[in-house]
C-alpha cells in the first residue's frame, strides 16, 4: 500500500517513562469504517478487558446476578441527582433487562472523543480528536499529563484525560464533499505546544478550539464555530454492533447506519 493510501496519528501514554510515538493506519475506511476510532475501541477494549466482564456475567449464579441488579438500582438511585428519570426506568426494570443493558455494555467495544478542534475556514478544515478509554475513571487509571496538557494548550481548561490516549487530525469540508484522514505526528504534540502553528490557530476566533472551558462535544463545538454555544464538559463516547454505529453525549444520541452509494444527506 502506497504512503498516499495510509494516515499517520499519535498514542499518547499516561506514563511519561513511555515515548509519544507515531502510528501509520490505511485511509481506506474513510469516515464510515474509519480505521483509527476501530484501533482506539479495540486497543481500549483489550485494555479493560470487557470481553471476561461479559463472560462474568454469564458465569454468575442466580443469586449473585439478583445482587448485582439490585446493587445497579441502588446505584442509580443514589446518583441520579437531576436524572430522576433514568433512575426511574432503572427501577421499573426486571434483573434479567438490567443484566443484559450491563453485559452489552460491557461486550462493545466503545471509546471516549475529545474535540480538540474542529474543521473551520481559518485552520484550512482541519480537525483534531483525542481518542480515550470512556471506563478510564471508574478504571482509576492515571492522569495523563501530557494529554491534558495538549488538551489544555487548544483552550479547554476544565478538562484532566486519564489513560493512554490517541490523537488524530481528518480533512473535513462538507461544502466540497471532502472527509479524509490526514497525518498528525509526534512532532506535533512535544515542545512547546504554543509554538505550534495549529495551537496557534485553534486559539484564534474561528480556529476551531476551545474558548477557556471545558472540552466540548463534535456538534457543540461546530455550533460555537459558527456563533452558538458550546455544550461545556461534554464529551462523547461511540460503539458499533449489529452492522450500526452510535455516539452518545449527555445530551444526545447518534445513530449511524450505511446507505446506498452516492446517497446525500438532503435525501435522507
């Protein structure tokens, strides 16, 4: 496969002892079966090892999985605060639906996005995305320093990453139809981050980044880009099964499914 055909992006480690290092991926996937956001879920699924959770599941006893519904219901109880209603839904359901919503949880493989910044006229379409563990604090895995630094150098201030963490950069211009991975390298994230040109322009009104607060999803940061308000702390997490792929905010969820080729989104 020519160099033409492949897309560079970075793994971020949470451990400084380990070298930022710069990773090649076929571009052949395009955004429907985009091969970074599969090599992030998987390396991530693997990490936290969901696949022998499910199985768990499987194995348990009748009375242990009696208890480990009841333990969600409680969970959800207490923590619900403004999301009464999720609460509520939880505790009409039977053991056997709240065990089956945790075990297809835990057997997808899913994974955390950041936007670091995203396609606008000033920085030439070009977006950035950080891609993270989405269990990497109830894992207590390790404030990544590195990573919040960068996430914090685009102008998201509130945010601290956890977990090793990859970054990529795509080409994304609606108007001329054009969505391509293009190469991020490990050059791109050392040194000072406030010499970098696309820090530089992620800063800037209209450069894509953030404006001093918490990161914010794909569409909440779109919608600042062009004049609305940003959904603060807001980050989104995707999964793929049964032939669909979804993305899920605190706000939102997202379906995606393939159409036939050549089909616009004006159609649909």
């Amino acid at each position: 496969m020519s160099s033409q055909e492949m897309f560079k992006y970075v793994l971020i480690p949470s451990s400084e002892s380990e070298p930022i290092t710069t990773l090649e991926e076929s571009k052949a996937g395009g955004l429907s079966d985009d091969y970074l956001a599969k090599r992030a879920k998987e390396y991530f699924f693997a990490k936290s090892n969901g696949a022998a959770r499910a199985r768990s599941l499987d194995e348990a006893s009748p009375e242990e999985r009696k208890v480990l519904a009841q333990q969600i219901r409680d969970q959800y109880s207490s923590s619900s605060g403004n999301n009464g209603a999720a609460g509520n839904q939880i505790q009409q359901m039977d053991d056997e639906m709240i065990l089956n919503l945790v075990k297809a949880s835990e057997a997808s493989a899913t994974c955390e996005i950041t936007a670091l910044t995203v396609p606008t006229a000033l920085n030439n379409y070009r977006g950035v995305s950080m891609y993270g563990n989405d269990r990497a604090k109830d894992l207590k895995l390790p404030i990544n320093n590195r990573a919040t630094a960068l996430l914090q150098a685009c102008g998201h201030q509130s945010n601290t990453i956890h977990g090793d963490v990859f970054v990529g950069k795509y080409h994304d211009n609606e108007i001329e139809d054009i969505w391509e991975r293009v190469d991020f390298t490990e050059d791109e994230v050392q040194g000072n981050l406030q010499d970098m040109e696309w820090v530089k322009i992620s800063k800037q009104k209209g450069g894509g980044g953030g404006a001093g607060g918490a990161a914010a999803s794909l569409s909440g940061m779109m919608s600042n880009s062009m004049g609305g308000q940003p959904s603060a702390g807001v980050t989104s997490s995707i999964g793929e099964e049964n032939g669909y792929k979804w993305t899920q905010t605190e706000d939102e969820l997202e379906i995606k499914f393939s159409v036939s080729a050549g089909t616009k989104a004006k159609y649909c």
